[in-house]
C-alpha cells in the first residue's frame, strides 16, 4: 500500500489541512484534518475519512467537526447514486451522486478527477456530488462540471464549475491526480 502525505495552506493564509492518503488495487483512503477560519472568521476543526473502492468510486464518508461535543456525520454509499446515513440505514436524499465534496478541501475534487481520467480534453462531463459544507455539517447534492484543459507527464490541468453559484476555478492537479492548488481556497505546500 502507497501512503502519500500532503499538506494544503488557505489560500488567504488563515488555515490548513492535512492528507493521508493510502491507495492500493482494492480501494483508496483519504484521512484528513481540517484547520480553518468560517465566514464569520471564527476557527473550526474538522476531520474526515473517505472510503473509495479501487475505481475512486465513494463507499464511505465520516466527517467530524471537532468541538465540544464533537458533531459527526457518517454515510454510506452503493457507487451507483444511493447514500444512506451510516448510523441510521435511513436513505439521504443524494440520488445520482457518485462523489462527495467536502468544502473546503481541495482533496475531494481529486475523486471526480481520478474517475474522469479518460475524459479527452475539453470535453466538459457534468456530474451531481454529495456536497458537504464544514462547519454546518450540511450535505446536498451540488451540480458540478469538470472540463480537462491539458494533459502533461508532471500532471493536468483542469477546469471546475459548480452549476448553481457560476464559480469556476481552474485546478492543477499533480502527476498521481492530487490537487495541488486549488485558486482562492487553497495551494499545496507539501
């Protein structure tokens, strides 16, 4: 099993977040910690662990907000657009959503692009992700474009789009698919 380590700053300087992440053949895990500033500019903390099976398809979501009592959200899913809350089994309104989002990590906008990976450039594939807003702990299904704009031996390049706000940013993304910078949320520092 590989086990990459990488560290993200905000692109504004005001936060952090840490990546384990362990890829073998059967499946892929992403652990992280989140130190971060709201809107409000209040400090939170937060942590996840995301499951995939070995085709960066998601399985499994446990996103913390680390305060006292400590907040957790924790769900499953069939690879095929069902999710259910992993506590309960009660099914989520998530249908047709393959990936998870969690904002603001870079990481889980590698998901998609690892899955899209033989997208020819500038095709744009439009996609529903389970999307998850720290700290409020919310989730909702987020329509989102991905547009590859260039392929190198050192990694791509590639075009983001969240449908409903008009955001776009371009992300670069290194050689293994990684995010390395994504503009206006964070920039890789490790």
């Amino acid at each position: 099993m590989a086990t990459t380590d990488v560290l993200w700053a905000a692109w504004d300087g005001r936060g952090l977040e840490h990546l384990a992440l362990s890829v073998e053949s059967g499946g892929v895990r992403a652990d992280s910690l989140i130190i971060a500033v709201d809107d409000e500019g209040r400090p939170y903390r937060a942590r996840y662990v995301v499951e995939c099976d070995g085709g960066w398809v998601v399985r499994r979501a446990r996103i913390e907000v680390l305060e006292q009592p400590a907040r957790v959200m924790e769900v499953r899913a069939d690879g095929r657009g069902g999710w259910t809350d992993a506590v309960t089994g009660a099914a989520l309104p998530l249908t047709g959503c393959v990936d998870i989002d969690i904002y603001p990590s870079p990481f889980t906008n590698t998901l998609p692009i690892q899955r899209l990976g033989g997208v020819g450039v500038g095709r744009p594939v439009v996609i529903d992700v389970a999307w998850v807003l720290l700290p409020a702990l919310t989730i909702q299904v987020a329509r989102q474009e991905y547009t590859r704009l260039e392929r190198g031996e050192a990694g791509e390049r590639w075009r983001f789009r969240a449908l409903e706000s008009g955001f776009t940013a371009e992300l670069a993304v290194d050689g293994q698919g990684v995010v390395r910078d994504y503009p206006e949320i964070a920039r890789r520092i490790l």
